[in-house]
C-alpha cells in the first residue's frame, strides 16, 4: 500500500513538473515571440526584421514593435516610422531610410498625419545633444520652415534646429540657416553662414548666394569679376563626387552656376568700374512685414515691404523721392522687396552712375 502511495505521490510530482515546464515553455516562446522582455533597441531590431517578412502577421507584429519602440522614444524609430508615414519631404531634405521606405510602401500606406506625430515627437528626443543626428535636425528644420511641422513662429523654430545642426558641422545646415537671414535681409548674417558652409564642406548652393551677394551688391560691394570667382567655385565643387548631393539637385545647380557665371562675365566686359557707396539700413519689424529706414537720415523711414498671404509688396513712402508719389512692386521674396527699396531709394538719391554697398546695421 506504501509503495502504491509513493508511486501516486510521484506521479502528481512529475505530472505538476511537466505542466511547469510546459508552461514554461510555452511563456518563453510567447515572451520571445511578443518580445516582452526586449529592450527598446531590440524591438526596433526585430521590428525591422518583421516589417520586411512575406506574411501578414509578421508585418502586422513588425510595426507594433516598432510603434513600441518609438513610443519608449528610440530615435531610429520614430525617424523610421515617420519617413514610412509622411511619404513626401521638402526639397533638401535628407531621407534617412530610403532603401527601407522603397521596400515597405507597398504594405504600408501613406498617413501624413501619423507621420507628422512621429516627427513631432522626435524633435523632443533630438532637442537635447545629439550630434550623431545632425542631419535630421536640419531635416527638422525643413519641416517647420515648410510648415509641415507646426508652430507659433515656424521661422524662428526652423532657425534654432538649422543651428542645432550647424554647429555640429553639417554644411546643408549652414546654407539654410542663411537662407533664413537672407530672407529677413539680414545680408552679412546670411553671408557668414554661407562662407563658413562652403569653407567647411565646399557647400555649392552657399558659393552661389556669395556669387549672387558681389553681383548684385547686397551687404557689400557690387563685383562682378568676385561674383565669377564665386560661380567657378560652386561649379568646382559640383564637378567632385559627393553621395549626400542628388543628382536631379546637382544638375539644377550646375545648371544655375552656370547660367550666372555667363551673366556675370557678360556684366564684367561690358560695365566700366562705377564709384561704390556704402548705404547703411536698418529694417523695423517682424518675418511677415517690415519698415525699412535709412540711419544717416536720422532713422527716416523710406519703405518698407509686406507679406499678406503669399502675395508679396514692396513699397517706397510718399515724399522719399523728389516729386513722387509713393511707389510699389510687386516681388517674389521678402528679401527681393528689402533689395529693390534700397536700389531704387538709392539711385534717386544718389545717382545711377554709382555701384551700391547696402550694409544692414543693428
């Protein structure tokens, strides 16, 4: 009767130790199979490598680790899935996961608004150092310049990533941030950001406003045989091999390198050297509108230039120029306003047998 006992008692022990390990088993297979022991670079790992499986469910149980992983703020990821989401970027902006994105949109489709969440809580991950991403704060920057990102001030926004990422070194940074003084009128800012973007990684779009500043003389003076020496060097640097640069994008500026230099020897053949006349400024006001005045006229205003939804005016106040009305003109660009206000005040006042140096003072 013992022994019967001893072999019942047993029994239930090996039964209840084969239940355990079968649990077991059956925990870890499932712990493994929904990683729920994985650290945030794990679910991104393995997100990745479900996302590109051939069956549904595997893809289906790809993207949940990755949203996992970006909601627990792996940077990769949130980059990852809001490239895959947004579908479309601005011009220049840097694609981190091309190959990627090539291969998942035909499973994933476009959720711009989804892709805008994910880049939104990026730029709160990317906002503390991170130099390693340097590229993507300029990516960040583009997308609240265009605005696809939104805020109060998208320009001041866009500036403080292009900075962010300029100061890590990376020239595409460099560029825009002076093309965002440039477009404030704030000429010797923006030419500072352009040499410094061409000195430090031969920049070609950063050559080309410098060439574009000494021929039509905006922050310093008008010199078309330096504006020629500007354009060679764009050109230059777009013949050296360079991945970061597409080629559509190299072509485009090939394309416009070209065409200014031949403008600008034409210019230099044909203009005898004119007398250069420094002509201070001071602008007043915001991004969307503002009053230009002229210091050495005891801070008089002259005019000024506006932006009302798109449509762009510049305008000369009424008694500037000898027996005149006040005069206005429509531009392309805040700074195209800024720059014919100057020129026009200036030949009225000074005379049209003159080069301009116009130099902004604060």
């Amino acid at each position: 009767m013992e022994i019967i006992e001893k072999i019942k008692y047993t029994s239930i022990i090996l039964g209840i130790g084969a239940l355990l390990y079968i649990c077991y088993i059956g925990y870890s297979n499932l712990a493994d199979k929904y990683c729920w022991k994985c650290t945030t670079q794990e679910y991104f790992d393995r997100g990745t490598d479900l996302m590109l499986m051939d069956d549904d469910k595997s893809r289906k149980r790809g993207l949940d680790f990755l949203e996992t992983a970006a909601e627990k703020g792996h940077v990769e990821a949130q980059i990852l899935l809001g490239e895959l989401y947004l579908g479309t970027f601005p011009e220049g902006y840097f694609i981190y996961n091309k190959d990627k994105i090539l291969a998942l949109r035909k499973r994933v489709g476009v959720d711009r608004k989804k892709g805008v969440s994910y880049f939104s809580s990026l730029a709160g991950s990317l906002s503390s150092d991170q130099g390693k991403y340097s590229r993507m704060q300029c990516n960040l920057g583009l997308l609240y310049r265009t605005g696809i990102l939104e805020s109060k001030n998208k320009n001041e926004q866009a500036k403080k990533w292009f900075l962010m990422s300029a100061q890590r070194r990376n020239t595409n940074a460099m560029y825009e941030l002076g093309m965002c003084y440039n477009s404030e009128g704030d000429y010797g800012t923006a030419r500072q950001w352009f040499t410094k973007g061409f000195e430090t990684g031969k920049e070609p779009g950063s050559a080309i406003m410098i060439g574009d500043y000494y021929f039509y003389g905006k922050g310093l003076r008008k010199d078309y045989n330096q504006s020629i020496k500007w354009y060679n060097q764009a050109l230059d640097a777009l013949a050296q091999p360079d991945s970061t640069i597409l080629e559509k994008a190299r072509k485009k500026l090939t394309q416009n390198a070209s065409h200014r230099l031949e403008i600008a020897q034409k210019k230099a053949k044909e203009t005898p050297q004119k007398q250069v006349v420094t002509v201070n400024y001071g602008l007043k006001g915001g991004v969307k509108a503002y009053s230009i005045y002229i210091p050495n006229l005891s801070g008089t205003l002259i005019g000024g230039v506006k932006n009302e939804n798109g449509n762009i005016e510049a305008h000369i106040k009424k008694g500037i120029l000898p027996d005149s009305d006040s005069m206005t003109s429509k531009v392309h660009s805040m700074s195209e306003g800024l720059h014919w206000v100057l020129s026009t005040y200036a030949k009225h006042a000074l005379g049209t047998d003159k080069d301009f140096n116009f130099v902004m003072t604060r």
